[in-house]
C-alpha cells in the first residue's frame, strides 16, 4: 500500500465512523481509486431518501472487521 492509498483509507475510515454494521470492505478500482464499502443498518436504510440507496455496489473486496478509530 503506498503512503497515498493510507491515507485514503484512513480518511474514509475516519469520515465514515458510527454509520453502519460492524464489518467493511475496502477495495481499489482502475485508476487507483479506493472504495471503502460498509453495509448500511436497517435504522439508516429507513432515513436515505428513495431512489439514494443502492443494493448492490458490485465487486467487493475482502471482507474484514470495521475498522475503529
């Protein structure tokens, strides 16, 4: 992982603390460009206006425990 793949993942794990489940995928994409994928509660599902949600982002990487902060 180079120094600018950490810290993206760093700050998607830092801007996404306390929405969703407890395990998260993160993965890159051509051109380098990083997901980090988390499975959204039934509670946050209900407030995400219609239309917003989407079911199934496609590839995932491997599945770990949610990182915390």
């Amino acid at each position: 992982m180079t120094l600018n793949e950490a810290l993206a993942e760093r700050e998607a794990i830092r801007l996404l603390a306390g929405v969703g489940g407890d395990r998260e995928w993160w993965i890159y994409s051509r051109g380098r460009v990083g997901h980090l994928r988390i499975p959204v509660t039934a509670e946050e599902y209900e407030l995400i206006p219609p239309g917003c949600v989407v079911a199934d982002a496609g590839e995932s990487g491997p599945e770990r425990p949610r990182t915390r902060r």
